[in-house]
C-alpha cells in the first residue's frame, strides 16, 4: 500500500526564528522620517530649548570650570598638542578642552571673566539639543513609533536630572560625548539593517571621538550586545568578534583613565567604608538612579555619602537586585523592558561608585546615557499598552505628559541654582546642611574672590562694605568646614588666607602650619597636594613679616621645588632677600616672576633697585626704563632712575627725572637734589 506523501515542511532556520521574535517584540524596526516625523522631532528640540533658556544666562562656577577653562594654560594659550597629551584635573578629556581652548580665543576680546562665560553654555546648550535629536531618532529605530520616540526623547532632553550635564560648563564632556555615542548606536543599527561595512567604519569613528570626550563612553561595547539581544541575534563568533576593536579601545581608555584617576587619588577604594559597605550603596544608588527617572524628585549637585550603612541602604541593595531579576524574567514576555533595563545597568555599573571615585555618593550626571534604556522601556510599554486596549490610551498619555510637565518644571526651576558659585553650593548646603565640606570651602573661596572685584560704578564706600560683608560671609564658611572636618587641609588654608589678609599674623600662622602638619612629613609623600605649596609659600611670607626670614626662606626653598610656577613665591622669596641685603639672589628671584608677569612695572622697579645698590647702573637704568614704559604716572620711577643716570655721570637726565617725579608728587632728598646742581 502505498503510503501517503509527507507534506514538506519549510526548514526555518535559528536565524529566522530569532528574527521572527525580534518582529514580534520590536515593530517599525526603521528610520525613515516623514513630514509628520520631522514636525515631532522639531518639537522635541524646540520644547527642550525653551526649558533649558535659562543656561545661556550662567556663569561660571569653581567646580572644576577654573582647572578645565579659566585657569587652564593650555586653554588660554591654545596648545591643542598640550591638550592631546595631558590629563586636566586627573581625567584625559582632550575633545572637549581642546574645544574650550577654540572658545576661549573667541570670546578672548572681552575683558570681564564672567562675560565671557555665556558663549561656552551656548555651545554646551546646542550640542544637548542636537544629542535630544539624535535620541528621537535612536528610539524609532528601535521601535518606537514617532509619537512615543517623541515622548522617551522630550524626556530625555528635559529631565531634571540633565540639567547637571548642560548647566555646568565643566561637563560638555558629558553633551559631546553623548553626541558621539548615541550617534554611534544609530550608525550601529543602519550596520545590523544594511550588513554595510561602512556603517560599522562610522560607528567606529563616532566611538573613537566618545572616548576622547569621556571615559564612561567604554561601556558602548555592552550597550551593542544588549542591542544584539534585543534585536535576535545570533550569538556566534562573527557577532563577538566584530566587537573586539571595541571592547580594545575600551580597554585601552579605561586603563588610562583608571590609571589617571589612581594618580590623582581621585580614585579611592577605603574612603571610609569597606567594600561589603560599598555594595549595598552602590546598589542603593542604581536603585535611586531608577526611582528618579519616574519620579524626578530633588536633584542636586552634591549627594555626600552617610555617616554610616545603614538599614536602608541594604533594602536599597535588595529592590535593585528584584529589579534586575525582575527584567532578566520578563524577557519573554516583555523584551522591550528587560532590553531597557540592560542598557540602562552596563550604561550605570561603572559609575556606582561600588570601588569609589570621588566623595559624592552619586550624581545626575552619570545617568546622561543610561537614562536612555529607561525612558525607552517605558515609552514601549506605553506603546503596546495603548496599542493592545485603545480605552488606555489616554491614561498612558496624561502619565506621561504629566511626567513630562513636572519635568520641565523642576528643571527651570533647578537651573538658576548654576547661576555661580554662591548659588551652586548654598543650594547644596540649604539641601544637606553641614553635610559637605566641600560646599562650606567653595563658596567661601567664591565669595573672598568675589569680594577683591570691584563693580562698574560702585562708590568707595559701597565697596567697601560689600566687600567686607563678603569677607565675612567666607570665614564663616571656613569655620564650618573646620569645625565639620578638623583634617580637612582646604579650611584651614583658606581661614589662613583671610587671616593673612587682615594682618593677623598669628592666626593665619597657625592655619597654615595646620595644612603641612596634615600632610607632614612632606619627604614621604607621594603626589603633592597643590595646597602645599600654597600653605609653605604664605607661612613664609608670615614668617618673612615676624622678622624671622632663615624660617621664611626654609619655606620658600620647599614650595618652590613642589611648585616652581609660582609666581608669588618667586616674589616673596625675592623680597626676603631683598631684606637681608641678599640682592643678587633677589635680582635671580625677580627676574623669574617677570617670566610669568613681564610688564610688572613694580618688579621691574624692585630688580633695578637692587641693581641700583649693587652699582649697576647700567643694568638698573634698563629696568627703571621697562617700569615707566609700562606706569609711566609713577614718580618713583622716575625718582630711582634719577639716581641710575647719577650713577652713570649723566646729570641732566637725573635732574630731568627729578623734575618728572616731583611733578608726580614724589618728595625726592634734598641732599641729593642739591648734589646735581
């Protein structure tokens, strides 16, 4: 009997299956935009530029702007071979201060320090506008339809916890990276769609420019297998292997990074508690990381760490680990939500401070990228929620335009607090009152700096108490933070400055003998903290006033070898010299602060008056000359280069001089006057 004929059945390989799954859990897996896209996608920039106006009008602030633009040598000076080379503040970031130095010489013109601060946020403003846009186009083409793509994106470019990354000036790192690194994952999925090398050339190109804006940008390797999976991949070892340049330059960037922030003891792996301590903290902050995206409540720039670990935190560590569970079991059920969630943890991992790099328990800023794996997942959820049961529909939209409104208002009404310093770290004391030191010494450095500005048109008098009312408001700062932290050098030399500015010798003596003896002995120590030298250089200069100058120069010679850039010391040093009659050292000391200031007219006049003594008239006519081409309305200038060309036997220049410097109000001695008659 002739059996029956089997009905072929169509072979449907591992590749097709995990395509068909990709299909189901991820529709409109494309890029296209049409005009309706494009009219969303404008939107999205136009909304978050309005929320975040208020940036264009900030300033700068002394958290890390001065290292990064202000005080930085190879900003001002535009050595972009410098910037390739060099770290800056314990971090290698050579894109973004390779761009402050570009736009420090365009706003070098203007002449206030603070005016020149707007066109920096400006450009930190655009590029988080142009990362917005990139992200409404990332989310369509992971699935999202234009509507949705434009909700997770808005929530993207107008979360509070953003306003970190585009209001601080020190953070473009965190805007240009963003920029590169989304659009690296885009040229990623134009690569899966297309098979085009090219496209993996791009993405290689874009992940090359994140790492030198960044080091978080390492984690992009992770974040294209998290989209491997989501998009059904086969895990084989062409998949993997395309990754190795990757995850090698990853590498390579971490290494140095790590290896940065190891020198700079940024780095710490005790700062008080131990690593089964700094597990449930870690976790606790991915867990806090998670509860903000939803519920955006107070942002600020400073989360101090606890005194201690207490309960709390391990239930932190516990939801953190349900949640993670939670989304490896849904991802049958939900792909969309564990792939959100997976991207978000490889895009956070390194910045949970688990082995601890920098005194802050968290911050908004760490979460710029991961953040998108969130926004994401809950822009799909929406989706298929509305999509499955239309009468969902406009629940799910008024939960998320509600998130989004509580959004928008939360960061316009935190951005103003970037307006300076003053208000940047009275914001962190008002939000964690003696709680962070570093908040008391930065604006207390703020406000004394501040107080030696004068403003356009200000009388005498106002001045006068406005900077005292500044003064004042500093040392009370400094009092605090020694009070809060008896250890912490950065109290104790400020407090010794403004000691040192009002006279009180003894005081401020004993501050910044407090600073080294923190540090002592100072042969022994590795890095020097630039707080050494300072503490050495103004002890000095204290013990140069008391008369006791064996003990100044001893503290002089030190501060000069751990830090023999600075100016003052040279100078002080010069003077002590000067002092003793020792005025060949003192010409040697002089001439290397006019290195660094080479129109100071009144060093110029302090070296040819050593000359003078030590009969080189020759050599102190020069400098004299130097001082009055650069003050010529001083009459001691005058008044000293008389006796330079009487030195010299030239009696009518000297009487002409005397002439100048009397008609300058100078009272020259009548004894030598009367001798060039």
């Amino acid at each position: 009997m002739a059996g029956k004929k089997p009905t072929p059945k169509k072979e449907v390989t591992k590749s097709s299956a995990a395509t068909q799954r990709a299909t189901a859990s991820s529709p409109s897996l494309g890029g296209g935009f049409d005009m309706k896209t494009w009219a969303l996608a404008l939107l999205v920039v136009v909304v978050t530029g309005i929320v975040f106006s208020g940036v264009t009008k900030l300033q700068w602030t002394n958290w890390d702007d001065d290292e990064y633009v202000y005080e930085n040598d190879m900003v001002m000076s535009g050595d972009y071979k410098a910037i390739f080379k060099t770290q800056v503040n314990n971090n290698y970031n050579p894109l973004p201060v390779a761009m402050h130095a570009w736009e420090w010489q365009q706003v070098a013109a203007e002449k206030n320090l603070a005016d020149k601060a707007g066109f920096f946020h400006v450009n930190n403003l655009w590029m988080h506008l142009l990362c917005t846009f990139l992200v409404f186009w990332l989310m369509k083409m992971l699935g999202l339809k234009p509507i949705w793509a434009m909700a997770a994106a808005l929530l993207f470019g107008i979360h509070p916890m953003r306003v970190e990354s585009v209001a601080w000036i020190t953070e473009r790192k965190d805007v240009m990276f963003g920029l590169f690194y989304v659009g690296a994952l885009i040229t990623y999925l134009k690569y899966l769609d297309s098979k085009k090398i090219l496209w993996i050339v791009f993405t290689a190109i874009l992940f090359t420019l994140s790492l030198l804006s960044k080091i978080q940008a390492v984690s992009l390797p992770l974040s294209m297998l998290a989209i491997d999976w989501y998009r059904g991949r086969d895990w084989n070892w062409k998949m993997l292997l395309e990754k190795v340049p990757f995850f090698i330059g990853s590498a390579i960037i971490g290494y140095v990074g790590v290896k940065f922030l190891q020198a700079g003891e940024t780095l710490d792996v005790d700062q008080s508690f131990g690593l089964l301590q700094r597990v449930p903290l870690g976790l606790t902050a991915y867990m806090v990381y998670v509860i903000k995206s939803l519920i955006p409540y107070e942002t600020c720039t400073f989360y101090p760490y606890p005194k201690v670990v207490e309960s709390i935190y391990y239930a932190g560590m516990a939801g953190a680990v349900a949640v993670m569970v939670g989304a490896f079991l849904l991802r049958k059920i939900s792909r969309e939500t564990t792939f959100g969630l997976a991207f978000f943890t490889v895009n956070i991992m390194f910045l949970l401070q688990i082995l601890g790099a920098g005194s802050a328990f968290m911050a908004d800023r760490f979460s710029y990228i991961a953040y998108i794996g969130l926004f994401f997942a809950m822009a799909m959820v929406a989706q298929r929620v509305a999509a499955h049961n239309k009468m969902m529909l406009p629940v799910v939209a008024s939960v998320l335009g509600l998130l989004l409104l509580v959004s928008a208002f939360l960061s316009w009404q935190y951005i103003p607090a970037w307006k300076n310093s003053d208000t940047l770290w009275s914001d962190v004391i008002k939000k964690y009152p003696r709680k962070v030191v570093l908040a008391y010494v930065n604006r207390g450095q703020y406000l004394r700096r501040d107080s030696q500005l004068r403003l356009k048109g200000e009388s005498d008098e106002a001045y006068k108490l406005r900077r005292q009312t500044l003064v004042d408001r500093a040392f009370a700062d400094f009092n605090v933070a020694v009070e809060l932290q008896p250890k912490y050098h950065l109290g104790y030399l400020n407090r010794g400055n403004i000691y040192f500015d009002r006279g009180e010798n003894d005081a401020a003596l004993a501050d910044y003998s407090k600073v080294i003896e923190i540090f002592s002995p100072l042969d022994t120590i590795g890095r020097i903290d630039p707080a050494i030298p300072g503490a050495l250089s103004n002890r000095g200069a204290i013990y140069s006033r008391k008369g006791m100058r064996a003990e100044a120069l001893a503290d002089f010679r030190l501060a000069l070898k751990f830090n023999p850039k600075d100016k003052n010391t040279w100078n002080n040093r010069a003077v002590t010299f000067f002092d003793i009659g020792d005025y060949n050292n003192a010409i040697k000391d002089f001439t290397e602060f006019l290195k660094f200031e080479p129109a100071s007219g009144g060093v110029m006049n302090a070296r040819g008056v050593c000359y003078l003594r030590l009969g080189k008239f020759s050599e102190a006519l020069k400098d004299f000359g130097a001082a009055i081409q650069n003050s010529p309305n001083d009459g001691t200038f005058y008044g000293n280069r008389a006796y330079a060309y009487a030195g010299l036997g030239n009696k009518v220049a000297a009487k002409a001089d005397v002439s100048k410097a009397q008609s300058l109000g100078l009272n020259m001695d009548p004894v030598f006057v009367a001798g060039l008659q």
